[in-house]
C-alpha cells in the first residue's frame, strides 16, 4: 500500500501553496474581508487541486517508468522497479479525477471546475504522446510551468466569481516565475546527471539542453518576470513597489543555488526546500501583506460555504 501512497506523491502537494498566491490577489484586488469562513474556504479549495495532482503524478510515472530506469535515482521508483500494478495505478487515477471534479463541481465555481480541467489537462499534454511536451526543449519549461497561472486561477475562483478575471500582467509574471523555476530544475537535474548519453536517454530534450542555454533562458524568464511584476505593481499597488528589492534578492538567492556544486549533487526538488530560498520567500510575502493592508474581521466569521457561487 505505502508504495501507491508514494505514487501519489503527497509529499509534492506543497507545490499547491501557490493556489494561496490566487486567494490573495482575490482577495486585494476584490477587496475581499478576511474572516473565518473565508479562510477556510480558501483552505479547502486546496483539496480538489491536490487529488488532480496527484493523479497527473500518477500519469507522469506510468509513462514515464521506461525512462526513471536510466536516471540515476528514479530508477527505485515503484512504477519504474516494478513493485506496483499499473492496472490499480489507473483504477486510482480515475477514482481521484472522479473525487476532484465532484467536490469542485459541488463546493466551487464554474471558474474553479474549468481550471481544475485545465490542471488535469497540462498533465497529459505535458506526457501523453504524440505532443509529450516534456521531450521538446524549452516547450517542456513553457508547458510545466503553465501550472503556475493554473494555480493562480484555481485560488482566484475558489474566492472570486466566474464572471471575473486576475489581471493579464499578474497571470504573465507568474507563469515566468514559474519558467524560472522550471528552467532551474532542468539546469540542476541536466548537472545531476553528468554523463551525457545517460541524460539523453533518460529525456530527449536533454540532448539539446546545455548549461549555457539554460542559463540564458533562466535570465530571460526573470527578466520578463521582473517586467511583468513592474507592470502589475505600477497599475494595481503602487505601494508595492517596495517588495521589488526582496523580490530581486529572492531570485539572485535561488540562482545562487543551483549553480553550486552542492545542489547539483542533489534531485531537483530540493530546490525549494533550501532555507534560504523558503526565508526569502515568506520575507517577500510578509511585507506584500503588510503593504496592502488586508482587511482582517475574523471576529465576524460567516457561513462556511457562503461566497460558494459568488453568494
């Protein structure tokens, strides 16, 4: 049992922390007051994006499993070692589709249900053949990271109604940011995998990959990042202005760390768990809220489910 639990990666559900970027730009630009029932409906949208993630994890290892045998450790996994069934894999990937679209279609919006699709979407496109994003330099980074603004919209909608829309600007410098993370996972993992034709063998775009590449496509996507921020800081939170020296740090933080010797040693999911990394990042999302202001009324907690539908 415990090696389908780990197909499912529950350990990888911490990535969804970025569905809580979309709560509260809802909730600043909405003006949304923050109270007990808005809290935990915020925190229980996080569900149904979880169990379509790990059925998108379940995918993601099924058909990948030919090529886990030649990386260095993803071979133990238990799809590539052989030590679980893919028919009850598959069984288990439709019951966690079925589970996440009832409770959304049940709890949330036609916003939140559409972007859920669209989560469970990039999954197969991103490993399903003939498009099989994840073999084509650079798309690989432009299609992974696409489940930033994904994210984005699944927090968005959990608060706000269908009807409404985040701004372009912060849609885009999300999705850069998350190119950027994407980018610095694949020059980790291109590095953790010295040998060549082992890293072609393993991922076809590693055989166009090279270190020099990818760290131009990392500062190419924190420079439209960058821009992008600027452009939404400007138009939306002037005030905001003065997170942009954290935001820098935080990036020359992350870029540091993966071109040390260290962190090339290491699998690429480490990446975010650095102290540092994770330091800058709650520095840069303590002084956004400060800044903005929130309004706060948790003495005055509503119904549970009430803005369900915008109500």
């Amino acid at each position: 049992m415990i090696e389908y639990l780990r197909v499912l990666r529950p350990d990888h559900w911490l990535k969804n922390v970025f569905v809580i970027f979309g709560h509260l730009v809802a909730i600043v630009l909405l003006a949304l007051p923050v109270n007990v029932s808005l809290i935990a409906h915020a925190f229980f949208s996080l569900v149904p994006a979880c169990l379509i993630a790990s059925a998108n994890y379940i995918l993601n290892e099924i058909l990948d499993a030919p090529f886990d045998r030649v990386h260095p450790t993803k071979r133990s996994r238990s799809v590539a070692a052989g030590r679980v069934q893919t028919c009850v894999l598959w069984i288990l990937m439709g019951v966690l589709c079925v589970a996440g679209f009832v409770l959304a279609t049940l709890f949330f919006n036609a916003g939140y249900v559409i972007s859920l699709g669209l989560f469970l979407l990039s999954g197969v496109v991103y490993n399903v053949e003939p498009l099989r994003l994840k073999d084509r330099a650079f798309l690989d980074v432009i299609a992974e990271s696409f489940n930033n603004p994904i994210r984005l919209w699944l927090g968005w909608y959990a608060l706000a109604p269908s009807t409404s829309f985040p701004p372009l600007s912060i849609v885009l410098a999300w999705w850069f940011f998350g190119a950027l993370l994407m980018a610095g996972k694949r020059y980790a993992e291109l590095r953790f995998i010295g040998n060549s034709e082992q890293r072609g063998q393993y991922r076809k775009s590693f055989r166009i990959y090279t270190e020099k590449t990818l760290i131009l496509s990392m500062v190419t996507y924190a420079n439209f990042f960058c821009f992008c921020l600027g452009v939404a800081i400007t138009t939306y939170r002037p005030n905001l202005v003065f997170v942009f020296p954290l935001v820098v740090v935080a990036i020359v933080v992350y870029l540091r760390q993966i071109m040390t010797v260290e962190q090339a040693r290491l699998e690429p999911e480490h990446l975010l768990r650095n102290p540092m990394v994770i330091l800058c990042t709650i520095a840069v999302v303590a002084l956004a809220i400060l800044l903005t202001g929130i309004n706060t009324d948790l003495t005055k907690p509503l119904r549970f489910f009430e803005l369900i539908h915008g109500k």
